[in-house]
C-alpha cells in the first residue's frame, strides 16, 4: 500500500512493430488514460522518443504532473531487463542496439524499467490476471510469433544476459519448418498466426475436401475465421486447431518438466478459440508429460482486454522502478 501513499501512479509502453500502445495506470489497474502513435512511422528513434514522450506528458499532466508518476515501464520485443535496451528486433524500425530506457528516462526525469513484451505480459497477469497469488507459471503469448514470460518464486527468470525464457523457439519439429530465427522446427513456426497461415496452406492443398477456409486468402487466414468455420463444423477448420494445439501441448508437457509450474497461461489471438484449442492442448500435454506432473499444472486463457493487457503489464513494471 505504500506505493499508493508515495506516488499513485505507473505508466505502462506497449511497443509493438506496427504500434505503439502507452498509459497512465493505478494501483487498482484501472487505466486512467491512455494513447498510441504508429511505430512504423518512426524509423529515426529519437523522433520516435520525442514524440513519445510529448504525447505521454499530455496524459501525465491530466493525471497530476510527473510527480504522481513512480516509474515507467516498458515491454518491448527483444527488451532487455538487465540493460534497458531493445537489442535486434527484427519487427521494429531501428536496427542493432537501441538504448531505449535510458532515452526515455533522459526525457521524462523518472526511473524507466524495460523488458520483452511476453515477460510485461506475465507480469500483467500476476499483478492484475488470472495468474495473481502465483508464484510458479508460464506465460504463452500467441501473437505475430510465440512469446514467453517464465515466472519461477514470484520472479521472472532473466538469465545471465537477460533473454531467458525464449520458448517460443524450442525447436518441436527437428527438421521442420524454416523459422525467422534462422533455425528450422521452432515452436514459432507452427503456433504463431503467421504459422497458422503455413498450416492452412499446408492442410488446404493437401486435401480436397471442401472448407469454409478456400473462400478466404490463404495468407489472410485468422485464427478467428478458422473458429468461424468450426463453429460451422468445418473438417479442416477442427484438423488445423488439432494440430496446432497438439503441438502446443507436446511443448508444454516438456515445458513443464523445467520448471513445475502451477498454471501456464495463454494469450493472444489463438487462445480465444475455446475448447477447439484448448482441448487438443490439454489431451497432448497430459499425454506427453511425465507421471509425477500429470493433473497438476492446469491451463487458463488470460481474461485482461487485449488493448488493456499490454499497458497493464508493462505498467506493473513501473512500480519495480
Ligand atoms: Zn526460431
């Protein structure tokens, strides 16, 4: 309760390759404001950091000055905890070694805490979600690629160079397919929506059974029209979420082994296709994992708003600054 007596308030930067998503937070998780600026129209990052912080003081001076502000947080692809720097993003505009905390705190005047977006993510779900009171759980984002926020004792594991907990490139499929790492067969490649889009090609022209899904572009295929079509009881639909979530739940039940986690949590577009996804997931996992652990690390959806869930966890950083 002390933080509420001191300075009420964090802000919490969502930065994402295609937008930028920032707010003012309380304690209590309401977001008492909040604003984006596209980040792909910012290829200069200093007047990416200007204009971010101009439009961020808007938004702190409606909230009472800098000085109701504890600190900034920052989820970010490729963030690093440790240096507070965004280091070879491959989906954002600014190339090598980009010192953003330091930036941003240059400009602000307060303490600036950056990490990955999967790691903010599971910050947000044990501070305001569906992972509160946890000490051991996994967070899963299934975006744009496969994120992960491993918390261990109520702590995210970092590693000695903070980037641990990249799971999102655990190879599954020796051999498999090509993923933007470089290497072949990571979990990436099948599960996240652009491998999704591989699997649709894939099971489509593979078989000549009729779906839903030929009336769409393959490459413009969502999790959200293959649910449509299952909801229709598209054959194809249902074979795409078996084998995707098969996949998920076989990495799972090795994920599991590492760190003996109570939950893992999933987010993002593919976990909202209920019980097409989850119950292939939860057949695989329970199946593939080792005796001691079966029945014991159960798996839920995160219930933060997408818009929200973002600002949410980089927000729940600020009050570590
Ligand atoms: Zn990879």
């Amino acid at each position: 309760m002390e933080k509420t007596m001191e300075k009420p308030y964090t802000v919490g930067i969502d930065i994402g390759g295609t937008n930028t998503v920032f707010g003012v937070v309380d304690a209590r998780a309401n977001i008492l404001s909040h604003d984006s600026i596209k980040t792909k129209d910012y290829p200069d990052i200093h007047t990416y950091v200007n204009t971010l912080a101009e439009r961020l003081m808007v938004l702190i001076d409606a909230a009472g000055g800098i000085d109701t502000i504890k600190g900034v947080g920052v989820g970010a692809p490729n963030g690093n905890y440790y240096t507070g720097q965004i280091e070879q993003a491959p989906n954002l505009p600014w190339k090598g070694i980009v010192p953003l905390a330091q930036l941003l705190k240059d400009r602000l005047g307060v303490p600036v805490v950056l990490t990955n977006d999967a790691n903010a993510a599971a910050l947000g779900e044990m501070t305001y979600g569906v992972a509160r009171g946890m000490k051991d759980f996994i967070m899963i984002t299934l975006g744009t690629g496969v994120g992960s926020g491993v918390v261990v004792n109520g702590q995210l594991v970092y590693g000695h160079d903070g980037f641990a907990g990249e799971l999102g490139h655990v190879i599954v499929r020796p051999g498999g397919r090509l993923c933007g790492c470089g290497r072949h067969g990571c979990l990436e490649t099948y599960c996240s929506a652009t491998g999704i889009v591989r699997t649709v090609h894939e099971v489509l022209s593979s078989s000549d059974e009729p779906s839903l899904l030929r009336n769409i572009a393959p490459e413009k295929v969502t999790s959200k029209d293959i649910y449509d079509a299952a909801e229709q009881g598209d054959k194809l639909a249902l074979e795409i979420f078996r084998f995707t979530g098969t996949i998920l739940g076989e990495a799972f039940a090795n994920f599991i082994a590492f760190s003996s986690p109570e939950a893992i949590v999933l987010f993002g577009g593919l976990a909202k296709a209920g019980h097409y996804i989850i119950d292939p997931i939860c057949e695989a996992m329970e199946a593939n994992v080792m005796p001691i652990y079966k029945g014991k690390t159960r798996l839920l959806v995160s219930e933060l708003k997408d818009s929200d869930a973002a600002v949410l966890g980089a927000s729940a950083l600020g009050w570590e600054a």
